[in-house]
C-alpha cells in the first residue's frame, strides 16, 4: 500500500508542482505583511537585490564554495570552518547565503566570507538561475535548513553537497509516503555530517550512505569565545562583584518564567534575542526604575539599578561570564531553542524552557546534569533556588558544560579535513 501511494503521488512529478505552486504562492500572498514588520519587510527587500548583487560579484569560472545558513545560530557554525578555508586556500571564493533577516543583518561585520546575501525563494526557476551564475564547486547546506529545487539543480550542475550539523528523525516529511520527491533530493546529497547517532541509523536504513557524525563547529566557536577574555567594564561595574542572574535571547514568553527575580534584590540582565522596540518599551514599562538600557547606563545611580537591558547587538557572547545562574530564551514558545552552548563554555549551569527536542546539546546536558528543563515559574524557582543556594551544584553543573563542550570540538576535525581534502582537488 506504502510504494503505490508513492508511485501515485511521484508519477510525473506531481508533489514537485505542488511544491513550487505553493512556493510561490505563499511568497506571494505574505508580501503585504512587510508594511507591518520590518523583520518581513527586510526578507523581501533583501531577496529583490540577490540576483543583481550575483550578477555583479560572480563569476561561474571562480572556485566558487557556497554555503547555505538559515539564520545567525547556522551562521555560527559556518564561520571557523570559513575562517579555516581562507587561511588555507587564496584562491577560492566563499558565497554565504541567508533565509532569514535575523541571520544576514547580525553577518556585515563577518570579513572572511567574500559575499553574503539572501537566498532566493527555492521556486524551481530561482534555484536553476542561482547555479547557474554561481556554478559552486562545493555546496554546503548548515542544519536542517536544505532547499529541494537547489539540491537538484545543484545536482544537475556536478557540484559537490554536503549537509551539516544536520539531524534526522522518523518524523520528518522526508520519510513519510508523501514525501517521496524530497527524499529523492536528499539523496543527492554527497556527504552527510550528522549530530549523532539516530541521525545516522535513520539516514542509513534509509539507503543513504556516505554518512557520518562530526559534532557542531559551535564548539569551536565557543571555546575561541572563552580563550579572548573579553572583558565589559560597564557590565563588570553595574554587577559590582554581586551574584548575577543572565537570560539571554528571551522573548515575552520566557520572562513570565523569572519575573519574580527581576522584580527581587538580585542583579539581573535580560538580553531581547529581537530589538523589537515595542519588546524593549514594555519591559521598561513593568519594571520602571529597577531597569535601565546598556546604551543609557551613564551616571553613577544607574549603576545601582537592578535590571540591566542590553539592547546592543553581538556582544550577549562575552556578557554570559558574569553569571551565576543562566537561562538561554526560545523554549517557551516555539521560536525554538537559542544557543545554551554560549553560556555554558563558562562552567555555568544554564536553564530552559519545556521545548527542546531536536537540539542534541540540550538533550545530552539535560541527561548529564548541566542543563535543567523548566515547564513554568513554580518549576523556574524550584530550580533556581536549589543552584542559587548551592554553590557545590553550580559548580558541578558548570564542570559538566565545560567538559561537554571540549569532548565535541575533536569531532568537528573530521568534517573540515574532508572540506580541505576536497578542495585541494578542484
């Protein structure tokens, strides 16, 4: 019954019409929402200048590597093993691609890639005309976040694809009857470098070969984070040597969670993962004067206020050191889950929200003990207290982050030295 719903459903390809119909369409019918959000409004922007801007910086006879991120989380990924390219190879030219705005407007400061831009909505037409100009040697989709039309086209094009840092799971579109076409795509994949085992199994028993586990460049992120000891003077004089409470990349869903701490005597700083001001405005509003923005902190008063709002972009990295007790925003809601890896390089216990799964590196340190899973505030406080009060706890959770972190950096190496080893060839 299962292979004739497929044959019925790939004969002539129809879920590939279907797909590109809806692509457009949807791209279409969403284009009014940009005169409301500016979030939205930069994802078509962006998108209406990427063709012209490859026209003008590309040329399909360069050695030209592509890779694919889906937002700033990806992006972090991508970046050593870019750096690691460019220190080693002159010749090549690095093309980094963005789904989302949050991804491409936080990438302008990033040097070593030699252009980035939006990528093109994956309509069969766009993905044909992207490949054609850029004609990469090597494609490189980061995550999950992998586009059909390109991988065929890619494919058509005798580009070499890898996937990585990718997982897999049975409950995915490409394993069920409907999603025949696209498992076909994904199978064209070269090579897959998966984040952990069941990725591997599920990918394997479903024929693919070429598979295997390397781990997350964020690793290696993170650790290089550490080794600079950046230091903030303004953050280290509004702390005043006193326990620091830190949640970082937090959307209204997650405040609820701790607003009786920022409402106490401990010194808070809270980190909007979106500068929406209207976010900003409201969280001024609730808490009054406990609160002041990083950008306003002046005079010797606003130093000895409570709750410290950073609203400047790129720097909440180095601002976790200050922390006792961490805890990382997106799973309360379904924004997703940010990066705990961030904290937790600094030997901090980190906390989140209920909906973590599908993120390795939370669900490994939750089963180890340096992460805690919260479902409300009565569990937050619970929680909290218990590493507020002990400082042999906060000690032990952390050790458990940092080890975590340093046992995951020597699988990265495999990936990047088959990349190397590739591009020696070309």
């Amino acid at each position: 019954m299962k292979t004739k719903l497929k044959k019925y459903f790939w004969k002539k390809d129809l879920v590939k019409f279907i797909y590109n119909f809806f692509i457009v369409l949807l791209f279409t019918i969403c284009r009014p929402a940009r005169l409301i959000s500016t979030k939205i409004n930069l994802f078509y922007s962006g998108r209406a200048k990427s063709f012209k801007i490859l026209k003008k910086e590309v040329s399909s006879n360069e050695k030209n590597i592509w890779f694919h991120v889906s937002s700033l989380g990806e992006f972090e990924i991508a970046k050593p093993i870019i750096d690691s390219l460019k220190k080693k190879f002159n010749s090549i030219k690095i093309i980094v691609t963005f789904f989302s705005p949050s991804g491409y407007e936080n990438s302008k400061k990033f040097q070593f890639a030699d252009l980035k831009l939006y990528l093109p909505i994956d309509s069969s037409y766009n993905a044909k005309r992207f490949v054609r100009i850029v004609n990469p040697s090597i494609a490189i989709f980061i995550r999950n976040d992998i586009w059909s039309n390109y991988i065929y086209y890619l494919k058509e094009n005798n580009s070499i694809i890898y996937s990585l840092s990718s997982e897999f799971d049975e409950s995915q579109f490409y394993f069920k009857f409907y999603g025949y076409w696209f498992l076909k795509q994904l199978k064209k994949i070269d090579f897959f470098y998966v984040q952990n085992d069941n990725s591997k199994k599920i990918l394997q028993e479903n024929s693919f070969k070429n598979v295997h586990i390397s781990g997350d460049s964020r690793f290696t992120t993170v650790l290089d984070t550490l080794s600079k000891n950046k230091r903030l003077t303004k953050v280290e004089k509004f702390i005043n040597n006193q326990k620091c409470f830190i949640a970082g990349s937090i959307w209204e869903d997650d405040v609820k969670l701790f607003d009786k701490i920022l409402k106490g005597n401990i010194k808070s700083i809270i980190a909007p993962h979106d500068m929406n001001v209207n976010f900003l405005t409201n969280l001024i509003k609730e808490y009054g004067d406990r609160c002041i923005k990083l950008s306003d902190l002046k005079d010797e008063n606003d130093f000895k206020k409570n709750i410290l709002i950073i609203d400047t972009i790129g720097i909440l990295k180095y601002i976790y050191r200050y922390g006792q007790i961490v805890y990382v925003g997106g799973g309360m809601g379904k924004k997703g889950l940010h990066n705990i890896l961030e904290p937790a390089v600094f030997s901090i216990p980190v906390l989140i929200g209920k909906n973590f799964k599908g993120f390795s590196e939370a669900e490994d340190l939750i089963s180890l003990g340096g992460v805690y899973s919260v479902n409300n505030s009565n569990e937050f406080y619970k929680c909290f207290n218990k590493l507020n009060y002990s400082e042999n706890l906060r000690s032990k959770s952390g050790k458990i982050n940092l080890n975590y972190i340093k046992k995951n950096v020597e699988k990265n190496k495999i990936f990047i030295d088959s990349l190397l080893r590739k591009i020696e060839y070309l």
